[in-house]
C-alpha cells in the first residue's frame, strides 16, 4: 500500500520562507508526477504546482517566482520551497502523487502553513 506522509508545516511571519515535504511510502511503484494543492479557509482547493518524472515545473500565477517544486525520484519524495510568503498563501497544503497503474490520485494528509506577525 502507497501512502503520502506530509512534513514541515508551521508559522512564518511575512517575507519569511518555510519548506515543505511529502514522502511516498511503499514499494514496487513509479512515481508519474507529483505536486501540491492548498486550500485556504471558505475557498476551494487550488492547484500550486506540479512536477513531472523529468523534473519539469509548473506553478499557479499566484505563486510563480517565489515557490519552487523540486523531487528526489530515489527518495519518492516532493518538496516545495516557499519564499517571500505572504498572509494570503495561509492554507493547509496539500501534496498528490500520479501513480503509473493506479486508478486515482494519492493525497497527503495535509499541513497548515500559517502566514502571519
């Protein structure tokens, strides 16, 4: 069984940088693409970024520049580094894994990211 254990969450203060991870556990599987979702208080689910088995990158507008999505295939585990955050990047994040032969999506738990002075 394939499971998704998220890391690093916490509070930052404005302008301040806080890195988070997301470990797949398991065997016998290869990792498509992975990425990361947050969800901010009374809104949906929105997409930060993605990251495909090459380690090409794609993130939300609201992100570009100063988040970066990076992954160790050896260690299947996906990192997001946030810099420069803002009050509105408070959310609970969200890592996902596109497992080749799985039918659907794994999510991560979840972890707050609390923006604030």
């Amino acid at each position: 069984q394939v499971q998704l254990v998220e890391f690093g969450g916490g509070l930052v203060q404005p302008g301040g940088s806080l890195r988070l991870s997301c470990a797949a556990s398991g065997s016998g599987f290869s990792i498509y693409a992975m990425g990361w979702y947050r969800q901010a208080p009374g809104k949906q689910r929105e997409l930060v970024g993605t990251i495909g088995s090459g380690g090409g990158a794609n993130y939300a507008d609201a992100v570009q520049g100063r988040f970066a999505i990076s992954r160790d295939n050896a260690k299947n585990t996906v990192y997001l580094q946030m810099n420069s955050l803002k009050p509105e990047d408070t959310a609970v994040y969200y890592c996902y894994a596109v497992i080749y032969g799985f039918t659907s999506t794994l999510w991560g738990q979840g972890t707050q990211v609390t923006v604030s002075s």
